[in-house]
C-alpha cells in the first residue's frame, strides 16, 4: 500500500501500535524503515520487517491551514530577521518538513500575541542556514540588514532569529559590528521544534518583541529564564553563553547578571543597570573582520605545536582558552609539551596571542602562579574576564582593523560592548 508523507497513519507491529505523521524519505533514509513522527514530536523508525499493518487514519491533516491575519500598523514597529532555526519555521505536514516564515501574517497565525502590542513590519531572510554552517561572513550580512532598520526612523527596534548552537557567536559579532547603537536589538532562538508541546520559541519571540520596545539598547539574547513557560531573561550579547545542550533555559549570562527579566505580558524587571538606553544617534556599521583567527583550548598533554600549524596557514591570531587563572604547560620537565618557546616563535613572526580562562566565570590573572608570569612575560595577552567565543569573534573583528601587535593588544583590551567587568557579583556566579 503507497502511502504519501504527510498523511496520518497507524502502524501495527510485533512490539505494539504506533501512531503518527509519515515522513519523507530522503537521500540518506534507511530503505529498511519507515520514520513517522508521534503526536509529541518526536520521530520513531520501524523496521519494515515488524510492521504486520499500516494504514491511513486522517489524511485531512496533511494540509494545514493559516489564519488570514494583518498587523495593525498603528502598533508601533519593529522588523525581524530570519536567518534559519525552527523558531520562525512551520510544519509543512504534507511533506513533513519544515520552512521559514516569510511573511508577517504567517508569523501572527502561530503567534497571534504578538498582533496585540507590536507591528512586526518587515521581515528580511538574507540566508537560511543551520547555526553551525555560519562565519563571519553571515555576522556581517546579518549586521547590514539590522544596521539599516535600526537607522530606519519607523522601527523600534529589532528581532534576530537563528538557531541556537551558535547563537552567543552571532550575538558578540554584532555587538562589535553594530557600533553606536540606538536601539534595542533582540536575538532569538528555539531549543525545541513548533511540533512539541514544549515549543519554547512562541514565548521566546513575545519576550523578544517586548524588548525590542524597551530602552535597552543592546545586544541581547532573550530566550527562557527557567525552564517553566513564566518568563525570559535577556543577556547582554557579550557575556552569555549557551550552557545546556537541550534546556530551555540554556543561556545563561556570565560574570554578570541578565539585563532583564521579561514576562510574556510585557513587565520588565531591570536587574543589570550598567547599559546603553534608546537614543536618537545614527548605528554605524563595522563589519571588518580578519577571518584567519583560531580559538584553541588547553589540556593535559596538549601539543603547543598547533600553533606552527596555524602560522603556517597564514593566521593572524590565535585566543587560548587555558586552564584556572589562564593557563598552558611551561615547565622544562616535559619540554616537547612545553607552550613558551613556541608561543615567542609565533609572537616574533606577528602573531597575535590571547588568554582566557575556559573555567569562563572569573578572570585571567597572570601574577598568581609562575606560570602566568612566563607566559605573559612571552608576550601573551591576558584578557580579563572575556569569554573564549567572545574573545574569538573580537580578535576577529580587531585584526580587521589593525594587524599592529600594539595597537591589537590596546583594541582588545578596550572594552567596547561591555565585554569587560572590572568587578564582578559573587552572586552572578551560575546564575
């Protein structure tokens, strides 16, 4: 019996009955199975072998239909750009899959809060594209788009959407991209598909709208403060890291607390006054970036010469996530794993060379031990309580503008979007 994806069936088998939404086959599907996807979203394959029936139960719900729906214009505006995830795509259940939203009233169908308080008055999509296939070059366009609505005198602010693996990466590049910046710029993701009762994107993007109409302006991610459906936090773009591979409140600010917490009804809660507010000045767009910059971790045993490596690649920097206060092997017991030779080879042929500490909360110090005294007396950079990925993406965006070991060294530690505390709240600590 030829069934079409999309349709709903029932799947009798040796080890029980299932029900679900049959799926397409693809490039890569096991002939030997079918897949189906069960009522909570979640995907199961059967082997052909066990299924003793298999028969069509609702086809009607192959196609689904959205509401014919309008933002009222006299809310005020905001845009939104959509550069892939499932927090701005929907299911298609005649295939199966899923795609983007590309227009505002497709978003008001699954959402329809969001027409309550809030214009969503253009939505771009300059790519669509998983997290992790992203680089620099994405950043940047994603800062072009948001750079020419935020100059837009209509909008009042703006929403990223973009999957989350990735997305404190995007979050600092455009908050070292976006210099100036006047209004509230909100990225948002999804940690589970719009087919799951659990579906935190719905939340995420009301959360996100409410922002982008506050005084804030900075770079934040607004996603799930717990992981219960009461509110969101925002944290700052340039201290706030994903910490979780699957909770709903994965990200988690660092070093500092969250700017704000945001109900769905649209309360705010200040909790980090040390921000930008909402001007009238002009964003200025700074997209340089020196894309041979590598982000390299330390360990037991590791191998210093993977800096020969990346010198012989033609990279321009290099940002160390060491251990503790900021640290890598320099003791002559075992000389080949020793990092200072190699490090004053790579620094002597223009190398840029920084320090955090992949402990990520507290800071680098190089007084404590000998072994940040030699390292820095070789010429490392320590880099405060910068965070390794935000640290990454700003070496990036310095070697841009100046491949000058000094005046790198004076731009990295400038602090420009905040990605600096000269102290921090022992309370802020896993927050």
């Amino acid at each position: 019996m030829k069934i079409n994806p999309g349709i709903k069936v029932q799947v009798k088998t040796s080890k029980g009955t299932f029900e679900g939404v049959l799926m397409p086959r693809t490039e890569l599907s096991d002939k030997d199975h079918i897949v189906i996807k069960l009522s909570n979203g979640y995907n199961i394959g059967i082997s052909k072998d066990d299924i003793k029936e298999l028969k069509e139960i609702a086809e009607k719900e192959k196609i689904r239909h959205l509401k014919k729906v309008k933002f009222d214009s006299s809310k005020p505006a905001i845009s939104l750009v959509s550069t892939g995830g499932t927090i701005t795509s929907k299911v298609d259940y005649k295939t199966g899959g899923v795609f983007p939203y590309t227009k505002p009233g497709e978003l008001l169908a699954d959402v329809p809060e969001l027409g309550n308080f809030v214009n969503i008055k253009h939505i771009h999509s300059p790519f669509q594209l998983l997290s992790e296939d992203m680089s620099s070059e994405e950043w940047a366009k994603i800062a072009e788009q948001v750079y020419k609505d935020l100059n837009s005198k209509d909008i009042e602010g703006v929403i990223v959407t973009h999957g989350t693996d990735t997305l404190h990466y995007t979050a600092a590049a455009l908050s070292f991209m976006l210099r100036n910046l006047n209004k509230p710029v909100a990225l948002i993701g999804a940690q589970r598909s719009s087919d799951r009762g659990s579906f935190d994107g719905a939340m995420n993007l009301v959360c996100g709208a409410h922002y982008a109409l506050s005084d804030i302006a900075e770079v934040a991610i607004v996603m799930h403060g717990s992981t219960e459906d009461k509110y969101c936090i925002a944290n700052r773009g340039t201290k706030v890291r994903k910490m979780h591979s699957s909770r709903r409140d994965t990200f988690r600010p660092i070093n500092e607390f969250p700017l704000a917490k945001i109900w769905p009804d649209g309360n705010i809660i200040i909790e980090n006054s040390n921000h930008n507010t909402r001007s009238d000045s002009k964003v200025e767009l700074d997209t340089k970036f020196e894309e041979k910059v590598a982000l390299v971790y330390s360990y037991p045993g590791s191998n210093p010469k993977v800096l020969e490596y990346y010198l012989e690649q033609g990279y321009k920097g290099v940002i160390l996530a060491g251990t503790g206060f900021g640290h890598v092997s320099t003791q002559p017991l075992h000389k080949k794993f020793s990092w200072i030779p190699v490090i004053k080879n790579a620094i002597n042929k223009g190398m840029f060379i920084g320090m955090t500490t992949q402990t990520l909360y507290g800071k680098t110090d190089p007084c404590v031990y000998s072994a940040g005294r030699l390292l820095m007396d070789a010429g490392v950079v320590y880099l405060k309580d910068l965070l390794p990925e935000t640290a990454y993406v700003k070496l990036g965006w310095v070697l841009g503008h100046t491949k000058n070991l000094e005046n790198a060294r004076e731009m990295m530690l400038t602090n420009y979007a905040n990605e600096f505390n000269e102290r921090i709240d022992p309370k802020t600590f896993l927050y």
